[in-house]
C-alpha cells in the first residue's frame, strides 16, 4: 500500500462522484409528473421505464460492491469455491422469465408496490404480509451495510481517513459524508436519481473491467503465471486452521457446499425487495421478459471480475482485510489515475444499490407496516412522505451496521440476508401460479425456516468469527455441508404442505383472494388495468 493520501486518484474519485451527486438530484426533474407525491412516483419511477433503462437500473441493482469486492475477495482467500456467484447469476434468469412477467402483471393490475401487497391481495392475510415485509428489510439491512463495506474499502486503500489508530470519528468521515450525499439525493429524487446513476456506474465498470482483464495479466506474465502462482499460494496452510488455504478447483468435499449455495442464492437473489422494486418499475410485461434475456450479459463480466481474485495473488497483495485485496490490486498495478477510476466505478457501484435497497425497504415499511396496521387511511402523499423518512432510517441501521460488526467478512452479511429471504419464496412464486397453500400454512413454514436458518447460522464458526462465521453447515439426514438457507426452505416447504393438508381438511378460514386469473397476464394496455402512466410518460420512447 502507498504511503499516505493517494492524491491523484482520490482526485479522480471525489470528480466522478461529485458527478453522480449532480446527476442523482437533477433527477427528480427527469420525467417528472404531474402528481409526484405517490409512491408509484417516488418509489418506482412512475413505472415508465423501457428496456434499457430498466437493463441498467436491474445491472445497477444486481451486480454491486458486493461483485466489485466481495466475490474476487473470497477468491483471493479461498479459492475457486468464490465462484459460486457465476452459475448462480446463469440459473437466475431462466427462473425469472417463469414469474416475473407474471408478478408484473399483477401488481400492475392492482397497484401493487411491493411483494408483501401481492402476497396480501392473493392469500387475504395481513400477517403473512407483514412476515414477507419484515422479512424484507431485515434481509434488506446487512445488503446495504455491504455496500458501505465496498466504500470503505475503497477509502482505506486511497489513505483517506487515516490508520486504524486514527480517532473513529475522522476515520469514518468520508463514509458518513458519502453516506449524507447518498441520503439526499435519494430522498429528493426517489428511484429516478440510481436509475440515471446506473448509467454512469456500468459503463465505469465495463471499462475497468476491460482494462483490468487485459492489462493485468499482460504485466503479471500471463494468465499461465497468474494460475501457477495462485496454485502455489492455495497449497500453503492457513495458519488459523492448518489446512491448506484453498483450492482452483473445488475438493470433493466442498461439492455439495458449491452446489446448494449456488442453487439457494439463485432462488433468493429475486425475493430481494430491490430487485423486485426496480422490476416493477418498468412499463410493460415485455420489457421484464426482455430484460430477463439480454441480463445474462453482466454474467460474462462478473466470470472475470472473479478472476481479479487469482491476479491479486499473482501480484503478491498481502492484506489482512480481505475486502481490501481488489482496490489494492488497482492501486498497485494501474497508474493512479486510471486507479481512481476503477475506484470510482467501486464507490458508484455501492451507492446505486444501495439508493434502491433504502428506498425498497421504506416501500415495504410503508405499505405493509405503516398503512396495514398504523394508519389504514394514509393518503398516498402522506404514504410517500414517510416512505421518505424510514429511506433515511434504513440507511443510518446500515451504517450502525457496518461500523459496528467485522468488516472482514462482508460477504457473510449477504449470504445471512440470502437465508432470510429465501424463507419468502413460497409464498411469492408459490402465490403466482397456485392458491392451494393454506395462508396460515405458510406462515408457519416460513417461520420454521426463519427460526432454523438464523439458529443454525448463529452455531457456524470461523477463525475470525465464533457466531454467523459461514453460511453452510451438515444437511441433517444427508450428512454433507451445505447451504443453509436450502435446508431451510426445504423445511419451509414441507411444513407448508403438510400445515395445509391439515388446514383445509379442518375447513381452516382461507381468506380472500382479490386477484383473478387473468391479471396474471396482463399488460400496460389492457382493459381495466388500474395504474396508469403519468401523461408526461405514457407516450414517450426509452
């Protein structure tokens, strides 16, 4: 690491996010309305955006810090099992074409901002709402905190803030200052202001990813000496544990662990109210089904950002943080000004996702909390007003969060809120396509996989950790280790069958379902479709 403020690059740095600052409040004036005090406004972006802007507001949305930072440093510390990320983010997109269009149509039909209003239009139940919401913004919480991670990454190796010696409140300064920006334009301009961010956020990554996977390797000796070096490292044993430190290529041992953590994250990575916020925002049912074939293209980017993770070994970054290995592989093999680029494409990359997280979880908070069961009769200004405030709420527990836990295993913090999530699958997917689950059914279920998922991850240790150190633990009955949040929702999903064979064979009270099947396929211009598009936006091209 060099010594000192690394000027050049945090010049760079502070230029390209002032940039995105300017562009996240001009914003609320880029297709503004006439009514912009509702959350279909503020919340989805009056729910006008075509293909591309959707394209990369979902790219801005999915592939985060957390790809940036996260998953080449859990390379770079074990191996190729870091690469679960990449077949996960294939096997998503052909789930979602099944049901996303469908979850459009609905909620467009009925004016549904969030997934806890579809679950309650379709099983009658508040309660099984507000487990879906509250659900939500729990998982929602440690996903934000991990795009502060990635920022702070950032900062550290850049040498703003000083050492860990350094008085807490000067080291953490440029993270509550990036933190406050973040809190205002998000406030001001809604979903309009990381839908216009997104734009800037994936053309830096594009590029530094380009740049990085041709320029490293050529100084580095090739991808041959890159692959023997970090072999090499692999074998040497962790001094913690005494077992070799990784692998290029999973153990037999690991299989089970890969293979059910891909799977369960593949499941979950579409429960997350972001992902669902930024899907809902769209025009029509086509955009969604486009959107969910040409998204595999950020697939291909991030199977070489992982790569990242083998060069830093090469490159000889020593590290005690793990999530610093990346931004100090920039800085040590990029001159510093294409650095401070590929930093600034990290921090941008933290704060579109995390504008979006804040604002899903307020919806949520919102719809499903606050007007079900505080105040029934809220007006939609009122509803965007507070949806307003408990954005900034959100993001204040995220940066407790941060500033309070073990940075060093960041990815934990997602893979946590990936257990919880999970947990909220049947009743969403399920909801789509059949209302044979009994609603009290799967509540029950979900609260069995919420209780197992959290109990068993609280008993994962690790070197650093003695609580919530992993995310995989033995599958009871089968023996091997996997992912925790699959055997969870496995558990979910048999107590929901079985809870509702028992349910309906006692004539248990159902509830109403107030949608009809052909909501399910619905589109923007379909007859009796409630929502319609501001007049501003109804006719206009994206």
């Amino acid at each position: 690491m060099k010594d000192g403020v690394n000027g050049v690059a945090l010049a760079v740095f502070i230029f390209f996010f002032l940039a995105v600052t300017v562009m996240g409040f001009l914003a609320s004036r880029w297709r503004r309305s006439d009514n912009e005090h509702t959350l279909d406004e503020w919340g989805l972006g009056g729910r006008s955006f075509g293909t591309w802007v959707t394209w990369f507001l979902l790219g801005g949305d999915l592939y985060t810090a957390y790809t940036f930072v996260a998953v080449p440093a859990a390379i770079y510390a074990a191996g190729a099992a870091g690469f679960f990320a990449v077949p996960y983010t294939i096997l998503v997109y052909p789930l979602i074409f099944t049901f996303l269009p469908r979850l459009w149509s609905v909620s467009h039909k009925h004016g549904y901002v969030t997934t806890s209003d579809f679950v309650r239009g379709r099983f009658g139940s508040k309660g099984l709402s507000l487990a879906v919401a509250v659900t939500g913004i729990l998982a929602t919480m440690p996903y934000i905190a991990l795009q502060l991670v990635g920022i702070q990454a950032v900062l550290d190796v850049m040498g703003v803030g000083g050492g860990e010696d350094t008085n807490w409140f000067v080291k953490d300064l440029p993270l509550l200052i990036a933190f406050g920006v973040l809190a205002a334009y998000t406030y001001s301009s809604g979903l309009r202001a990381p839908a216009l961010i997104a734009f800037v956020k994936d053309t830096l990554i594009y590029i530094v990813i380009a740049v990085a996977i041709i320029y490293i390797p050529i100084k580095l000796g090739g991808f041959d000496e890159i692959f023997a070096k970090a072999s090499e490292a692999y074998s040497q044993p962790n001094p913690a544990t005494g077992a070799p430190r990784g692998a290029l290529v999973p153990g037999e041992a690991g299989q089970w662990t890969y293979a059910t953590l891909a799977l369960g994250s593949a499941l979950a990575l579409f429960m997350y109210p972001h992902s669902i916020t930024a899907t809902l925002s769209s025009r029509s049912r086509e955009v969604i089904r486009r959107n969910t074939t040409i998204l595999p293209l950020y697939s291909l980017m991030l199977g070489l950002l992982a790569l990242l993770g083998f060069m830093a070994i090469a490159a000889g970054i020593k590290v005690d943080n793990g999530q610093l290995a990346i931004p100090q592989l920039f800085e040590t093999m990029f001159p510093d000004w294409f650095a401070g680029v590929a930093f600034a494409a990290i921090g941008i990359g933290a704060l579109v996702p995390a504008a979006i997280m804040s604002i899903a979880a307020a919806n949520l908070f919102t719809r499903n909390i606050y007007k079900d069961f505080i105040k029934p009769d809220a007006t939609p200004a009122q509803e965007t007003k507070v949806s307003k405030l408990v954005s900034l709420l959100v993001k204040v527990g995220a940066l407790v969060f941060v500033l309070t836990m073990d940075k060093t295993v960041a990815i934990n913090f997602q893979l946590l809120g990936g257990i919880w999530i999970l947990q909220t699958f049947p009743a969403l997917v399920g909801g789509l396509f059949t209302r044979w689950f009994h609603r009290w059914a799967l509540l029950a279920g979900w609260a069995v996989g919420m209780v197992y998922g959290t109990v068993a991850a609280y008993g994962v240790a690790s070197p650093t950790q003695a609580h919530f150190g992993g995310s995989s633990k033995e599958i009871p009955g089968i023996g091997e280790i996997g992912y925790i949040g699959l055997t969870a929702i496995v558990l979910n999903v048999i107590v929901t069958v079985v809870m509702t064979f028992v349910l309906r064979a006692v004539k248990a009270p159902e509830g109403v379902d107030e949608t009809s099947a052909e909501d399910y396929t619905a589109d923007a211009g379909d007859a009796g479709v409630q929502v319609e598009l501001p007049p501003a936006t109804a006719g206009s091209s994206h």
